[in-house]
C-alpha cells in the first residue's frame, strides 16, 4: 500500500512539476488557473492541451501549451522557422471567429520556456479520440481511451466541418491547407471546431470573383512541423505546386476515410521518397477500388469517391457538402438547428421547442446532456422562452443521474425557480414537482423548490392556485414532515378561508385529504377538525369536502380518532351540517352513513373497553387466587397444630402434656422458647390456644364411613281442597309449610324438602337440611326451580358444606337408625286450623334412647337427636333465603360463643327445649 501511495506522489509530482515548468513565466499564467493535463492536438500533435479557469470570473477555459524543449534537437533557423510557423497559425485562428472554429478567448503568449494560449474549454482532438495518443499523459485519460462517436456525432461533425469549409472558401477566401484529424478539436459539447491555420493560404486577390491561391513548394528539408501532413494533402499541392479550395475537400474526403477506418487515412506516404510516392498514389486514385471505401456509410461511399477524384473540377465545393442526403439525419438536423438558434426569432424557437420531446429518445445521452442541454439552458435568459425550454430541460434531468442533475441541470433551474411570470412556469415545476423533490438535495429543496410551492398556493391566480392544489397529494411522501406541519398546511388551511373562489375552497378541503395520511393523529385533532368548524361557507360541495375529511380521518387505520373527541366535538359538527337544506336526498344520505358509521366506532370502542376491562379482572381475580394459593402452600409448610400446642405448653411449662400429644418429652424446647413468649399478643394466643383445642378433638375423632340410606317409598296422596282454601284464608306466617316430607340419600345426611299446600311468598318453598351434628336449619329454596344437590363428597365421608365443616351425621344416624319412629305427617291435614299445627310426628311418643353410648366428643356439644328426617318447623326467612345465625351454628369452630344462643324458633317442642339447654350446660363447662 504504502508502494503505491508513494508510486501516485512520484506521479502527480512529475505532471506537476512538468506543467510547471512547461507554464512558469508566461503571462498566461497571470490570468489562468492552469490545470491537469487533458489531450493533445494542433501540427504534429504539438501542442499539450490543459484545462483550466480564469482568475477573475472562473470560467472554464482550456490552455494549449507547446514547450519549446522538443525542438532543441534543431538548428536555431529551424526553431525560429517552427516557432514562426505555430505563431501563425495561432494568430490567424484569433482573428478569424466562426461558430465551427475554435474560439480563443486569450491570444498566444510567449515565454522562454513556451507558448501558451486560451480557448474555449476543449475535450480531446479528433486524432486523440481516433487512438492517436501522441504528447499525451501517462497513463491516458479513461474518457480518452473509451470514446466511441456515435453515428449522429460523426455525420453532425462532418458537417460542421464542411460549414467551416464553407466559411473559409466563401467568406475569407482562405485554403486552410492542413486539414487532418490533428486540427480538428472536439470541444466539451462534443462540437467539432477546426484550428492549426499554420500553412493556410489567403486568396492574393479577395476582391475578385475567382480567388487565386499561391502555395510553396513542398521542401522536404524543412523540419516536418513546418510542413503540412503529407497524408492529408491534395496530390497537386505536391507534384504541381498548385492548390485551391478543391485541394481541403480532397483533405475533407481523406478525413470522412479516417473517420469510418480508425483513423486511417486512404494511402501511406513514404515522407523520405515523397514525390514518387505521390506518383503511385495519384494512379490509384485514378483507377480506385471499391474495397478501399468498404467502410464508408454507402449513403455517402459516392461523394468520398468524388472528393478523392483526381481532377479538382470533379470534387464537390463545400456548400454543397452540407446539402448531401448524408446529413439530412434527424439528430444532424436537430444538432445544427441548436447551432443556429440565433437566427431564429421566438416564434420559430417555440415551434422548434415544442417538437423537440419527439426527437430527444432518439439522440444518445452524451448528446443531449452535453450537446442539447447547454443550448437549452442559455435560453433561460429569455423570460418569454422559458415555458418552452423548461418542459425539455426536465425531460433530461429525468435521464441523468443525481449527480449529474446537480452539476449539469440544477446550476441553471436555481434562478428559474424564483420566476413568478410567465405563470405557466410555476404550472411546469408544480407537474414535476415528483422529480425536483427525487433529485435535488434537502438543502437546495428547502431554500429553492419548497418556497416555490408556498408561492404557487398563495399565488393571486386562481388557475395557479387549483393546480398546485391538485399536484401537492402526488408528491405530499415526498415532503419533510415538519415542512408540510409548519409551512404547508398553513398555507392550504389560510388559502381555504380567505379565498372567495368555490373551486379553491373545494380543491383545499380535498388536498387536505389527500395528504390525512401523511400527518400524525394528534395533529389532525389540535389543526385540522379545528378548522373544519371555522369555514363559513355551506355549499353543498364544500359540505361533501368536509364530509370526506371526517371519513378519511376516522377510517383511516393510522389516524382512530378517540371516541371522546367524536361524542364530544367531531359528531355534533357533523349532525348539524347534515340537517343544512342545501343538501340533496343521496348528499344527506351519506352524511347518514358517516355518522351511523361513527356512532357504530364509538360503540365498538366502547365493547372493547368493557372487554379489556373484564379481561383485566379476570386477570386481577386469577392473580389473588394465585396469591391464595400461595399462602395456603406457605401455610402448609408452617408446623403441624401439634407441634404449635407442644410449642405453646413448653413456653407456660407445661410439659407434660405437650408429651401427652406427642408421645415424648421435650425439656430443652421451654428454654429455648422463652424469648418468643414475651412477644405474643393476646389475639396470638387465643389463636393458639383455639388451634390447640381443634388438634386434640381432631385427633380424638374416629375415623368415619359413609353408609347410603335407602328412600322411603312414598305414595301419591290426593290433593287435600279443605286444607288448601284454609291456607289461602290463613296469614302465611301462623300456617305450617309442612305438607309432605321426601327423604333423599346424600352420603350420610339427609334433605327433607317440604312444599306447601297452597301459594307462597314469591312461589317459594322451604327445605331443611339436617347434618346430623346441630340442629336442622332450614333454607328457603327460590321458586325458579334451583334444587340443591349434594356438594363433592367431604374428607369424612359426609356432604361438605359450604364453611367446609366435615359431615358427623352418620354417627347420630347409626345410632338412630333402629329407633326410627312412623311417618304419621300425612293425618296432618283431618286437624281444624284454629291453632299453628302440630304435626303427627311431633305428637308421636319419643323412642328410647339407645343403649350404645354417644360419642364422648359430641356430648359435649349437644345430646343424641330424636331422628335426622326428623322435619322442624321453619322459621319464615327473607329473600336472602338462609337463617341468621346458620353460618355459625354450622361451623363449631368458627365462634364457639354462638351455640349458647337458643334456636329461634316459637315452635320447637319440649324435648328440642331440653337439647338445647344440655348444650348450653356443656357449653358453659368447656368455656366458663
């Protein structure tokens, strides 16, 4: 790497240090920036050509340079004799001034060192695109080396340059007399300029019709850039020492040759043996074969063969080369009227202009970027030109890339965009507005394109106006978000109130539309329905303008409205607009259909939000259950009630029955928990002491087993009339509910249902349910007719119940189950209804006790009970449909102060009396 760094320095030192020291000192250098080596050109491909600028104005320029070092191999004379020979030709070329002539813009310099002019900036000769590459630079310039002339550049060149034969033989009765590939220049558009008058020939008499032409006699001791190229020249110059304008058109012929055959020209000239070789070539040309034109187009292979005749007579003159059908190419044709613009008047420039768009596919891009665009682009002075120029100037922008639309296109459209007359420029930009926004960069779009836009909407042309209107959606995407919220939209939104044109309001509100899509929604809610309230006009078109606005804004996926702002804001404005008599039947219709489609957002957003929210409390609700779970497993993991009471003895001393419940002694335990029994509260150790009371019951407890009770057959019974007007007549609450008891097997407990004879509350029954461990309670069942089926089966074998309480009823009903009275309920109804009834199974005598002791855990809650289907008088409960106190007396352990309560019921018989006073008693023993 560092090799090749080096290797570029040595380089670009030497072509540095070579151009300087060709250029230092000459006055050219006062003037002109002289830079890099570009071509090469002029007798013998003398002179080195460089690019470069002018210090004052900074035009481009080029600089032909000959260094007078590749002559000091001659005698002085000989270098006085060359040195003589270019002067002229540079100065004959500064005085004469022609479009197909190469234009110098600062005359020949003298230096020690060199000679030095200034033309127009130039690209390459005609020798150096044909692969001549003498006194060029190493290694030689890419575009050099893969230049290829196109078909329209070489029959377009040909004629400039027998235009500029014309104008020599015609107008300055001049023989240019070197005419050759090396004194043709290609400049930078691609024009072909002819130079190198150093062996031209004036008529000795101008004034007369019939120029005479005096030339020297060929000397072949003179150095070779003192003499004509001997390739080139006429075979008379050489062998009678004659010539006239006919000796350049055998020139122009040897040239067309050299065109068509890579630079070749028709015959090889031994320089040594000049005039013998001039003998052997004038007799072939006499007698040509058709193989050596074989390449030439064979449009023009007939007026070659004429331009090499041997006879001067017979060669065609130069004007009437220009008219051959060679040339009458469209891109030729096209070319040349470019060149001869000035002449035109605007008329025929406008006619030229509007067919150009046709011709432009067809030219190749070279061409036209440098060839037609700079002809263009000068015609940018010319204010009422402009609408004709502009169309195709953006027409080639479209073609060029973006870097060559900012060096070649943009420099000239800068100053244009601020043209405000004729309108129809501003028409133009507004129509490629796409392509200005693509290619041009942020900085020139922000300071040259975006302010032209501004001025088209606040244009005082209402034609201006709409279009701009109209163009600005199709490339809204293509605008800055903050330029179009800062600058645009205020513009539109101004233009739309203070207009009095219908047509602009309109094209306003629907351009606004157009470009919902490219704002954010909290921008359309503070500007843009704002706005739409404040228009005072109620045309219907207006109506529909803002109607579609309201659409556009609340279909559109990126801009959901709120439904807030539509309840509140947006759907009043629209209900009011709708009911305006300006509108038709289908007009109000779709105001009827924007509005339901509101109304059915709003309540879909609604739904949704009512389903989030469930959402987020079903969520809520399955993370508490998770939190309980929790800490029912962390309970678990706490120790065992037993160990807790073990604790607990320990802590008050009490040893001995922490082994009763263990089954061993722990003595170090007391004093390792004393610390603790400091920092119990009195709700901690009644918890404990409760806990310690329900393990040692617990563990007390034997084990149960379900037994299954088979149903008492039942049969029908007739409907008892008398009973039932009775009931009618009768308060509710002084009549028994009782008409008829089903038992139902339920794993150990039973459900006795009882339904009334006649209506009741709500059409609502009672049911009591007996667990065998309390009192049977009753519940009131709803007349929807919700039964109550057994619960899962619970840890003991019995119904669980709803405090999870376990089921103890199979030990009262395996006692009882022997001693089971007689159903006698259904004499019930033969009884008058003066007094509460009694049922018959209340008045039948009580069994004997049972010999089998009750369980010694049970007696202390209450004694054995008369019979589980026993049926008890419900006390009449509200629409709550359970009995106060139910949940108490359910669960022993919940609050064991509840079952000194008495069973509220006014009916309860003696023996129920005297069960709950043998609780009470218990009761009291066991908690003082």
């Amino acid at each position: 790497m560092e090799s090749m760094l080096n290797k570029l320095k040595s380089t670009v030192t030497k072509v540095t240090a070579d151009m300087t020291s060709a250029v230092m000192g000459n006055p050219v250098t006062r003037e002109f920036e002289v830079g890099r080596h570009i071509a090469s050109g002029g007798p013998g491909m003398s002179w080195r050509i460089y690019n470069g600028t002018k210090k004052s104005t900074k035009q481009e320029v080029a600089v032909f340079v000959f260094d007078k070092k590749i002559i000091d191999r001659y005698q002085k004379f000989e270098k006085d004799q060359i040195i003589d020979s270019l002067k002229k030709g540079v100065q004959q070329l500064t005085r004469l001034r022609h479009p197909r002539l190469l234009t110098v813009q600062h005359p020949l310099e003298e230096s020690r060192d060199c000679l030095a002019f200034c033309t127009e900036p130039v690209f390459a000769s005609l020798a150096n695109v044909l692969g001549q590459w003498d006194n060029l630079p190493t290694p030689v310039p890419t575009d050099i080396k893969e230049y290829k002339l196109y078909d329209v550049e070489t029959k377009y060149g040909l004629l400039q340059v027998s235009e500029g034969l014309s104008f020599l033989h015609s107008g300055v009765k001049m023989v240019h007399g070197n005419l050759c590939p090396e004194n043709i220049i290609l400049n930078k558009s691609g024009a072909w300029k002819i130079m190198g008058f150093d062996f031209s020939i004036s008529s000795s008499n101008p004034s007369d019709a019939e120029p005479k032409y005096v030339c020297k006699e060929w000397d072949p001791n003179l150095p070779p850039l003192c003499l004509p190229n001997p390739e080139y020249v006429a075979p008379e110059y050489i062998l009678s020492v004659s010539c006239d304008a006919s000796s350049d058109m055998y020139s122009l012929g040897v040239l067309i040759h050299a065109v068509f055959n890579d630079g070749k020209p028709v015959f090889q000239v031994n320089k040594q043996d000049i005039f013998k070789s001039f003998s052997r070539q004038l007799d072939q040309l006499s007698h040509l074969s058709p193989g050596v034109l074989s390449k030439i187009p064979e449009e023009v292979r007939e007026h070659v063969k004429m331009l090499l005749n041997v006879t001067s007579n017979v060669r065609p003159d130069a004007d009437q080369m220009t008219k051959i059908p060679f040339f009458d190419d469209v891109g030729a044709m096209t070319l040349q009227y470019f060149d001869s613009l000035f002449q035109r008047d605007n008329l025929q420039k406008s006619q030229f202009y509007k067919g150009l768009p046709k011709v432009l596919p067809k030219l190749p891009k070279r061409v036209i970027v440098y060839r037609i665009l700079p002809a263009l682009t000068s015609e940018f002075v010319n204010p009422d030109m402009v609408p004709f120029v502009l169309p195709n100037v953006l027409l080639i922008a479209e073609e060029c890339t973006k870097e060559e639309y900012v060096r070649l296109v943009l420099p000239d459209l800068t100053p244009v965009f601020k043209q405000q007359e004729p309108v129809q420029i501003l028409l133009i930009f507004l129509q490629k507005m796409d392509l200005l926004l693509t290619k041009t960069p942020p900085e020139d779009i922000k300071n040259s394109v975006l302010p032209m836009v501004y001025r088209a909407v606040e244009a005082p042309s209402i034609q201006i106006q709409e279009l701009c209107l109209n163009i600005i959606p199709t490339f809204a995407n293509l605008i800055e978000y903050p330029s179009m919220k800062n600058a645009l939209i205020p513009r539109i939104k101004s233009a739309c109130l203070q207009t009095s044109s219908l047509a602009v309001r309109v094209n306003s509100l629907v351009c606004l539309g157009k470009i919902l899509e490219y704002l954010d929604k909290w921008f359309v809610i503070d500007e843009i329905l704002p706005f739409l309230q404040q228009i005072p006009s109620r045309e219907p078109a207006v109506l529909m303008g803002i109607l579609g606005i309201y659409k556009c804004t609340f279909t559109h996926k990126k801009l959901g409205i709120p439904k807030e702002h539509l309840a509140s804001k947006s759907l009043p404005h629209l209900v009011s607009l709708s009911i305006d008599n300006n509108l038709n039947l289908n007009q109000f219709n779709s105001f009827m259909a924007v509005i339901k489609e509101m109304l059915n957002r709003m309540e879909a957003e609604h739904k949704t939000k009512l389903e989030q929210l469930h959402i987020m409390q079903e969520q809520q609700r399955s993370l508490n259950i998770t939190s309980q779970m929790n800490q029912l497993d962390e309970t678990k993991n706490t120790p065992s009630p037993a160990t807790q009471v073990r604790d607990i003895d320990e802590i008050f001393g009490g040893s001995s029955g922490s082994a009763g419940v263990n089954g061993k002694e722990n003595g170090s335990s007391s004093t390792v928990s004393q610390p603790s029994r400091v920092s119990l509260t009195l709700e901690e150790k009644q918890r404990l002491a409760k806990e310690q009371e329900q393990a040692a019951k617990l563990r007390s407890q034997q084990p149960l087993a379900p037994q299954s009770v088979k149903p008492a057959a039942t049969t029908p019974q007739a409907k008892d009339l008398t009973s039932s007007l009775l009931n009618n007549m009768t308060s509710l609450n002084n009549l028994s509910l009782n008409s008829g008891t089903r038992t139902m097997p339920m794993q150990g407990s039973t459900i006795s249902s009882t339904f009334p004879a006649g209506p009741t509350m709500g059409g609502m029954g009672t049911m009591s349910v007996s667990n065998g461990f309390n009192s049977p309670m009753g519940f009131q069942t709803g007349g929807m007719g919700m039964g109550m089926r057994p619960a899962a089966p619970g840890p003991y074998g019995g119904m669980a119940t709803t405090t999870s309480t376990p089921n103890f009823g199979a030990l009262a009903q395996n006692q009882n189950q022997s001693s089971k009275p007689p159903d006698m309920s259904a004499l019930d109804s033969l009884f008058a209804s003066s007094k509460p009834k009694v049922s018959m199974n209340q008045m039948a005598p009580k069994p004997a006790p049972v010999a089998a002791a009750p369980s010694p855990w049970l007696s202390q809650f209450g004694t054995g009970q008369p019979s589980q289907t026993a049926p008890i008088q419900a006390t009449p409960m509200g629409m709550t449909g359970v009995q106060g106190g139910f949940g108490m007396q359910a669960n022993p352990f919940f609050n064991p102060q509840n079952f000194s309560q008495p069973v509220a019921s006014s009916t309860a018989n003696a023996g129920m009396m005297k069960q709950s006073a043998s609780v009470n008693n218990d009761l009291k023993d066991l908690f003082g």
